[in-house]
C-alpha cells in the first residue's frame, strides 16, 4: 500500500514532521535508522530548546518527541534506508532489512555526522581512546587526562562535561579564536582543568594498543610537542547523511540537501528536506524542529493539491 508520507530520520526534524502529518491524519511512516535520536543523543544538557527552564537531557528529550509521535498514531520502524528511487511516482524505498515502501511524499530528515581529521592514527585508536563522543565515552577517562580538538560548540561541550570527569583537559584550537558562542567560551576559559592550546594541530595521536600521547604542532612557531594523554576527542563539526540522494537531489558544494527560498521542498515535487540534511548555518534541535514543522504542512499541502487536480 502506497503511504501518503513517509519520513526518513529519527532526530528532532523527523519526529516533528511525524507530530504534524499524524496530526493532520496523514499515518505517516518514519524510518528511525540506525542512531534513533539523531546527534541528541550523544548530547548532554540541552539548555536553549525553550519550554525546560531547567534544560532536559538530550536522549530524553528524545524519548519525549518519539513517545509524542506514536501517540498521534506514527508508525515507527527502527530501519536504515539503503536505497531510494525518485525517478517516478509512488516513490520507492528500500531498507537494509530489504523492506520495500511506496510514497507519495517523502521527508528526508537525516541528519548529519562528525567529521574526522583523517590521519592514520585516528582510525587504529577509534574505540581504543580516540572517540567522538565525550557523552558516550567520557567514563571510560574517569580520573585521567584527555585532549578535544576543535573550537565550535560541540567542542565546547565536550571539554566541559569531560572536566567534571577528567584530571585534566587540552582543548586543541587550530586559529587564535574560537568559535564557539561567547557563553561556551567564557565557561571554557573559567574552567581550572580546560587548558587552551591556541594555534594548535594535531599531527599524530601515539600509542600501541591504546592512546598514550597526542602530537601536536603550534602552526605559527612551528613548535612540535608530545602531549600525555589517555583518551582524544573529536569535535570539529558534520558532515550531512546525504549520500544516499546525490544521484536525484540537488546538493550544495558542501553536500547538503538544497530546498527552495523560506520552503523545504527540494528540486523533485513531493520530496521535502528538513532539520541539519539541509541546514549547515544554524543545526540546532530548534530549528531542525521548526523545519520538520514546515516540511509536513508543506507535504499536506502537497497531497491537497494533487487530490484536487
Ligand atoms: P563548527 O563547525 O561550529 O566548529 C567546528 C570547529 O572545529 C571549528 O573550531 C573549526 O575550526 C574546527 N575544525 C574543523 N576542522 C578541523 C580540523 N581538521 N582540525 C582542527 N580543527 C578543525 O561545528 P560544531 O559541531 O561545534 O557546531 C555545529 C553547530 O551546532 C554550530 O552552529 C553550533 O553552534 C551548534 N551547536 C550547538 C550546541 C548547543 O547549543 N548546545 C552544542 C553543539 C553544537 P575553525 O573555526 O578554524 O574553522
């Protein structure tokens, strides 16, 4: 049976949009995939979402939008798309359990993912100390010394909440600023266990079977020094899920979905994009929320327009 929508990604974009179609009668479907929350998930505190005064964890907040979509009558499957066909009308789409499903309309809401720095290192360590998840792996550093690099607000985060844990902190910043919200900033610097190191490139991280040092570079003195450390993080920023639609989709330079002016609806009719497949400015749960909102009324509209025609 063709569904009048269906939504592919369960973070704050998908849930949204499922909140608003299974409001407005429309049974939509959502494939949740394979990181059911999205990137809330690994998050701690979320301070700036309004309504919790107090902030509310991340995966709860999560718990909250998916227990509100299933009330409203959404069908949630756990399932990761691996194939898409937008060539013609009903969409198809096929899943790594090799479920098929047809669409009228389809909401793509997948997110995006952290970026890596792409030396050797990095991958030999992953899950023997380098992580990019201070959320998922902080416990494992308990007492212990530990670098983050990156200076944006996830690696803001990350610092923090691994100085409630740690012996110690390096925050690794390659330019003489962050850019991290001023806010981040301040409680970064007040911190007595965060140290800064300004201008400052990771070359290698060291260790045999696990992470022992990380050696770094000062890009201006061209100074090289070795610093002791148990566990790396990595927080320099995303990369959008969009390599399933690259074929049929328009993307940007930088890979993510593009959608009309002040709309949601991409370059093939009926296929809407919302949350941070699409939003490489803002990628808060806010915004990505708010444009859930939007994709569904506009994929509501959608389906008024071809029944009438
Ligand atoms: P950003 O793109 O904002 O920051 C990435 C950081 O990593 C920058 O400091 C960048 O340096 C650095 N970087 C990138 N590549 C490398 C590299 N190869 N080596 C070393 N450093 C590198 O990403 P974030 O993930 O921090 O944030 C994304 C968005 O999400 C932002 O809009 C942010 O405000 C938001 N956010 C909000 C949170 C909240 O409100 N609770 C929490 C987390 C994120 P450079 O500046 O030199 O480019």
């Amino acid at each position: 049976m063709t569904k009048k929508i269906i939504i592919i990604g369960g973070g704050p974009a998908g849930y949204t949009a499922a909140i608003y179609a299974s409001r407005a009668g429309l049974n939509p479907l959502l494939l949740a995939g394979y990181q059911p929350g999205g990137q809330l998930t690994t998050t701690t505190l979320v301070e700036n979402y309004p309504g919790y005064p107090q902030g509310i964890l991340g995966p709860h907040m999560m718990e909250q939008f998916r227990e509100q979509a299933l009330n409203f009558g959404t069908e949630i499957k756990q399932s990761t798309v691996t194939q898409v066909d937008f060539k013609k009308t009903p969409y198809l789409i096929t899943t790594d359990r090799l479920d098929t499903f047809l669409a009228q309309t389809v909401i793509i809401a997948t997110g995006s993912q952290p970026k890596w720095l792409g030396i050797p290192s990095e991958t030999r360590l992953k899950g023997r100390g380098v992580s990019s998840c201070a959320v998922c792996d902080g416990f494992f550093f308990k007492d212990k010394d530990v670098a983050v690099v990156g200076g944006g607000d996830s690696a803001a985060e990350e610092a923090l909440y691994l100085a409630k844990i740690c012996r110690k902190v390096y925050l690794l910043i390659r330019r003489d600023a962050m850019r991290a919200s001023v806010i981040m900033q301040k409680r970064v610097m007040s911190r007595k266990n965060i140290t800064i190191l300004w201008n400052t490139e990771t070359q290698e991280i060291l260790g045999r079977e696990v992470v022992e040092a990380v050696q770094v570079v000062n890009n201006q003195s061209k100074v090289v020094n070795q610093i002791s450390i148990q566990g790396f993080f990595l927080a320099i920023g995303h990369t959008p899920n969009t390599s399933l639609f690259k074929e049929t989709l328009a993307l940007d330079q930088l890979g993510y979905i593009q959608t009309k002016p002040d709309s949601t609806q991409t370059n093939i009719p009926g296929i809407f994009a919302a949350g941070d497949v699409q939003d490489f400015r803002y990628r808060q749960a806010i915004t990505a929320a708010g444009t859930g909102c939007m994709a569904a009324l506009e994929a509501e509209r959608f389906l008024h327009a071809e029944h009438a025609a």
